[in-house]
C-alpha cells in the first residue's frame, strides 16, 4: 500500500492527467463536494458545481495541456503542490479580456492544494497574467 506523501503526489499527477485528456467528469470525481478553488487574480468558489462551470467557461475560451509537471505533497498527504506549463490556445473571447483571434501561449503556473480523503479539496492556482496578456498581443 503506497504511502500518504506518494497516494497524494499519485492523486495530483491523475488530477492533471484527466485535465489533458479532457475528461471534465473524471476530473470532477477527484474533487470534494465542496472544493474550494482560488482562481488566479480572483475569488473563490466553492462546490463542484462551481468548478464544473468554471471548466465549461474555459473550454469554451481555451484549449490547454498541461506539460512538464512536476507535484510534491508534504508528509501525511493532506497538503500538495505542482508547478507545470501550460501550453493553449485562445479560442474564443473571455469576458473582460482581449478578443481572442487564436492566439497561442506558453506559461509557468504554479498550483498548490489541500488534500481530503483521496480527494482534492482546495485547488488554488496561480500564473502571470501579464505575462498571458503580453503573448495574446494585449499588453
């Protein structure tokens, strides 16, 4: 039976995994009923009804692939980090942002986590929004 620190690091890796394959509902089923999830340069929201909707919003606005990920998780499981890139495409205009022309973009994202019962619990993720901007030819 693996350990905690390895269960955990083996829970992210498949979190990111069901991402690429674009499974949303296999991703979903990683996640607590009341996940909670800090998005970059914004709120929180809670409940996987929330993420499921916020995963509709971006696949309609973006097509992404997480690459060269790395995930670390402390100890006894309950706490978790990764730090990948992101590989996208801008498909279609996001509301409050530039118009999207299919732009494409390379960028660090680093994402940390609270682990619950072999599921994700809290998922906040962060990267450089100027740094997106600047690729999709709007800063």
């Amino acid at each position: 039976m693996p350990d905690s620190q390895t269960a955990a690091e083996a829970l992210l890796r498949a979190y990111y995994a069901t991402f690429n394959s674009g499974d949303r509902e296999a991703m979903l089923a990683l996640l607590t009923e009341d996940v909670i999830h800090d998005i970059n340069q914004g709120g929180a929201e809670v409940g996987k009804d929330a993420f499921r909707a916020f995963l509709q919003r971006m696949d309609r606005s973006y097509a992404e692939q997480v690459e060269e990920l790395v995930v670390f998780a402390n100890a006894d499981g309950t706490r978790g980090a990764a730090e990948f890139y992101i590989r996208g495409k801008y498909l279609n205009t996001d509301e409050g942002l530039p118009e999207a022309t299919g732009q494409t973009y390379w960028l660090r994202v680093g994402a940390f986590f609270d682990l619950r019962g072999a599921q994700v619990a809290r998922v906040t993720n962060y990267y450089n929004l100027k740094d997106w901007l600047k690729q999709v030819g709007a800063a």
